[in-house]
C-alpha cells in the first residue's frame, strides 16, 4: 500500500503549523491599530473601520492588507514616517484644548509634540493632559516647562516631574519651610524655543494636511 502512495506523497512543510489567536480592532486615529500596548500600521484601512487581526508568535497579520514583525517591547509604533497623518482632527483638538486648560507650557509642549510625531503622538498627549486628574495644574504646567528645558519630552518624565513636585510642595507643608514655588521654574533658557516658533510649525502642519489625509478623519 505505501509503494502505491509514494509517488502522490509532498515534502513536508519546513516549519510546523502556526497557531494563533484572531482578534478585532478598529483602526485608530493615527491609521495603526493597537495589539498588546503596541501600534501597528493598517493602511489601507480607513480611520475609525474594523480589521481582522492574527495574531501569531513571531508576527501580526492585518488579514488582506499587511503583515509586520511581532514586537517585544511595549509601546513601539510600526508606521514608517511616510504614512504619518499631521492633519489635527477632532481628537487633536480636543486633546490640545485640554492642554490649554492646564496652562501655557503644558499647551506648547503638546503642540510641539504633535508637529513633530503627529497622530500618533496623540497617546503621549493624552498621558499629559490627564495628569489634570490626580495633580493641579501648575505643577503639570511647571514640569512641562521643565521637560522642555531638559530636552526629554516623553509623558513617563513629565509625570516623574509633576510628582516630584508635588511631594516637594507636601514635604515643605508638613516641615513649614518655604521652598520655591513651582511656578519659579526656569520657562526662559536659550535651549527653549520660543512658543511662536512652535506655533507656526504647528500651523504648517495643519495646512499642509493632504486631501486624502483629510477624507480619512473620522
């Protein structure tokens, strides 16, 4: 019987079969989707539509679109710079108007972010602003200033800073002696832009957007 067969019978496969776990997941404002704390590109896909992700050991399988190497380390994006959207959209404006609630450095650091990652820079912009929820404003508006001056924009250093000053302000409460006022923050330092060159890169990016970038806002 297997003389008769061996002639009909294939190599086999190099790689064993592959096992996976199959989700969904809505392309985000930044035209990625969001798989274990990481983004991945998925254009084609429109901004704000459903897509059928595979999920396997070693990559990701955006079906019918595209595939990328599975990643290690939290919080990678995988979106070449080219497919970067700079346009603002409803979210952005939100987020930005956040920002300006909690004061002027806090509003020129969102801004600067924005023009130089755009969207996707978006998840770092929401990390700031809600930090509005736990501290008040001065001292977030007096760390961005800080970070800013250090050149480390990330939300993990702006968070170290607010929280530092804020249990600085406790400790000197509770020992009675003075310290300096949050707001005494170095804000002017020839390392520091000045706000209006953020603003106009800030206004370049928004007028430069594409049509196409601007059909996908959802």
């Amino acid at each position: 019987m297997f003389e008769e067969e061996r002639a009909h019978l294939q190599p086999l496969p190099i790689t064993g079969m592959s096992y996976f776990n199959e989700v969904q997941r809505t392309v985000c404002d930044d035209s990625c989707v969001r798989i274990e704390h990481s983004s991945y590109a998925a254009r084609p896909a429109p901004i704000g539509t459903k897509v059928l992700v595979r999920i396997f050991e070693r990559r990701i399988e955006i079906r019918d679109l595209r595939t990328h190497a599975r990643v290690e380390r939290p919080g990678t994006v995988l979106l070449p710079l080219a497919e970067r959207v700079f346009n603002p959209s409803r979210e952005t404006r939100f987020i930005l108007s956040q920002a300006r609630a909690i004061g002027a450095q806090a509003s020129r650091l969102c801004e600067m972010l924005f023009a130089i990652e755009g969207r996707v820079g978006q998840r770092k912009l929401w990390g700031i602003v809600n930090l509005a929820r736990r501290y008040p404003h001065r001292f977030i508006d007096a760390a961005c200033a800080a970070a800013m001056e250090q050149g480390v924009h990330s939300y993990r250093h702006v968070k170290a800073l607010t929280e530092r000053l804020v249990a600085d302000a406790l400790a000197a409460l509770e020992s009675g002696t003075p310290t300096p006022s949050a707001s005494m923050l170095t804000q002017q330092h020839a390392l520091i832009r000045s706000a209006d060159e953020y603003g106009d890169l800030f206004a370049h990016a928004a007028s430069s957007a594409t049509p196409s970038l601007e059909s996908t806002q959802p």
